[in-house]
C-alpha cells in the first residue's frame, strides 16, 4: 500500500512540480518573508482585488526609511528599485515599489504582475546557497494581476 502511495506522490511531483514549487514558495515564504508570501498567494488565488499589506516590517525596512527619508511632503518616488542585498525580505515583496510621503503618512503601492516571458528572475537565499527562479513560474496557476497597498505613519 506504501508503494502505491509513494508512486502517486511521485507521479503528482513530476506532473505538477512547477505548482508544487509555487505552494512551497507560499508556505515557506510566510515563515521568511511573510509580504511576498501574501501577495504571491493573492496573486496566485485571488480575484484581482487590491491587497492591503501588513506594514509592520515595512516600516522597519532599510530601504523604505532611506528613501522616505529623501521624500518631501506631498512627493512621490516612482518604480523605486534596489539591489535585493539591500533588504532582501523586501526584494521578495516589492521591487521596484512607489513611495509617497504625505505629512507623517507613507503610502507604498506596486502594480504586480509577474513576467510570463521566462526571462525575469529573482534570487531565492536560503542562507548556505542561493538559486535563481523565474518569475513566470507563477503563471502554473491562473494569476491575476493586483495592486499592492502599504499605508504606515513614519517613525
């Protein structure tokens, strides 16, 4: 009976292995990076909705305060873009995102929708190695493109 079992598992990791990956990507995602475990599920399984993004690691970010920092009120930052060594939590979220500064209030949105072409990729580090994944291999579902929002007061 185990053999059976094992040979249909095996069966399903060969004929499904890109929407297993996705799964796996969701769900060890959230222990890691739990914004782009939200917006790759929604992306995936949702119906196009905007999604409202926890802010809470946002408003720790490195990125997000260096470039906040620069804003003026009432300013924006369009298709704002960095190296993922930078902050690679955030890389896996949003990158590029728009930033905009309003009195205390930042507003962080990024229009997603994942290249179907192959030829865009993000670097996965799982700490002891690294691996590059294209972005298309989302599309093993039936994706719909969304924005993403983050609203927080400045620190």
């Amino acid at each position: 009976m185990i053999k059976y079992i094992l040979v249909i598992l095996l069966g399903l990791a060969i004929f499904f292995h890109k929407q297993l990956m996705v799964l796996c990507f969701i769900v060890g995602g959230w222990f890691v990076a739990p914004e782009a475990s939200a917006i790759l599920r929604h992306y995936c399984f949702g119906n196009g909705e905007t999604l409202i993004l926890d802010s809470t690691y946002l408003k720790r970010s490195y990125i997000i305060n260096k470039v906040g920092k620069t804003l003026k009120n009432g300013q924006t930052r369009r298709d704002y873009g960095f190296k993922q060594k930078y902050d690679w939590r955030l890389s896996y979220a949003l990158n590029p995102f728009t930033i905009s500064k309003k009195g205390k209030k930042y507003h962080i949105e990024q229009w997603i929708a994942f290249d179907k072409s192959g030829k865009v990729h993000t670097t996965l580090n799982l700490g002891i190695f690294s691996f590059k994944v294209e972005d298309a291999i989302a599309h093993a579902f039936d994706c719909t493109p969304f924005l993403v929002v983050c609203e927080f007061t400045a620190r």
